[in-house]
C-alpha cells in the first residue's frame, strides 16, 4: 500500500493540502486529528474526567468511532451520529489535544489508523503518522507555518463558519496547542528524521500541492 504522511502544527494547512492530494489521485484521506476531536467530544458530552482511569477506559473500551466517506469527503460518525460538524467546535480543539497526550488514548487510536492504512493506498494528516503511526510511510512531509499565519487562517475560518471568536485568543490557544503537542512524552509532534520540512508561510495552497506533486513524482510514487 502507498501511505503518505502529512505530520505538523495545528493550522499549517495540512487537511486541504492532504485532500487535494487524495482527491487527485484518487486515494483515502486520513484526517487523524478529528479521531482525537472524536474523543475530545466524547468526554464532553459525558462530563468525563479524562484523567481518571476508570472513565477514560470506559470512554475508550465503547468507543462507537466510525470513519465514513460520503461523496468522497470524510464524515465522522460518533455512537452512530454524524458528528463532523461539532468536533471542529473551538472547545474542543483543547479537550482533543490534552486527551491525545495520554497514551491510552493514542494506541487506541493509533491501533485503527495502522487498521485503515494497512488496507488501502492513503494520506494520512496528523502530529506523529511519519515518527509512530507508519514509520515506514513512503512519502512525510512535514507542513509549518509561523504561529501568526496559522492563528491568522485559523481565525478567518471560524469567522466564516460563523464563530465568535477574537485573533488573540486564536493565536494564544495555537500557541498553547504547539506547545501541549510537542511536549507530550508519548509520540509528541515533530519533524522525522526523513521527513521533508515545507513553511507554508508565504506559500500559497498551490504552490504548496506543486512541492509535494514534486516530491512524489521524484519518489516514483505517483
Ligand atoms: O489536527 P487537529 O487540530 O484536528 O488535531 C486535534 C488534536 O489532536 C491536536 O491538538 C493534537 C491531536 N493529534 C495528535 O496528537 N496526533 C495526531 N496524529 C493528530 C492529532
């Protein structure tokens, strides 16, 4: 199977670059983040206190996540609802990155993303697919940005769905957000070994696509 690893920050563009490219060649995207959002959504629904053993287990052991394409795009179902809508709700995004800090939450999830990867060619987005998930993945990019640009599309994206929300806070919760993930001890963010680093700073999602359509093409993946 072709795997294609798409690891960095929160906001540096790493879910359209890796749609476009599953889009166009015509393979699964992976949007390993919104498994993380699932769990998030899952402890606030429940009113559940992640650190304590026995409700995250059981929030992990009845884990109802299920990952389905409709028209090609992906859907999260969580206990049977479509819940793509409100795991991308601000608070969460929180809950989601300190719950994927703890290891019981990881191998769950790790454990389903091998599953998926292992049975078809895909692009996989996330913190830590090209370190842990594959580290044998054919092709890891590893997509920045400056913590500016992406608090700036960040906030320009919950302007436009609507969301209340101020640049400063957007920008001090990715910052938060950065540093929750890169210090985590269990499989935190960061660049592998043999990962191709591209800041998308001042690049545009296009010239973006067209680096890594190069990078593909020289490793005769595509
Ligand atoms: O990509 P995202 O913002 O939707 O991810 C939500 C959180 O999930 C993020 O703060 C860190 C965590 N995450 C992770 O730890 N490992 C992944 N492979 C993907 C996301």
């Amino acid at each position: 199977m072709i795997n294609i690893a798409i690891d960095g920050p929160s906001g540096a563009g790493k879910s359209t670059i890796a749609k476009s490219i599953a889009a166009r060649k015509k393979i699964t995207y992976l949007d390993t983040g919104a498994m993380y959002r699932a769990v998030g959504l899952k402890v606030y629904l429940t009113n559940s206190d992640m650190y304590d053993e026995n409700q995250l287990s059981n929030i992990l052991d009845n884990l109802d996540l299920d990952i389905k394409y409709v028209n090609g795009e992906q859907k999260v179902f969580l206990d049977g609802k479509d819940v793509s809508k409100d795991i991308r709700e601000h608070h969460i995004s929180k809950l989601a990155s300190d719950v994927s800090a703890i290891p019981a939450c990881r191998l769950k999830l790790v454990d389903l993303q091998r599953r998926i990867a292992e049975k078809s060619d895909c692009v996989l987005d996330g913190r830590d697919i090209g370190t842990y998930v594959l580290p044998d993945a054919n092709v890891k990019i590893f997509l920045t940005a400056s913590p500016e640009v992406r608090a700036t599309r960040r906030y320009k994206e919950l302007l436009a769905k609507g969301q209340k929300v101020e640049y400063d806070k957007v920008l001090s919760d990715i910052n938060e957000r950065d540093k929750n993930d890169s210090s985590r001890a269990f499989a935190p963010l960061k660049k592998a070994d043999d990962a191709v680093e591209i800041d998308s700073s001042d690049m545009t999602i296009e010239q973006v696509i067209a680096v890594i359509d190069e990078i593909l093409s020289q490793k005769g993946v595509f």
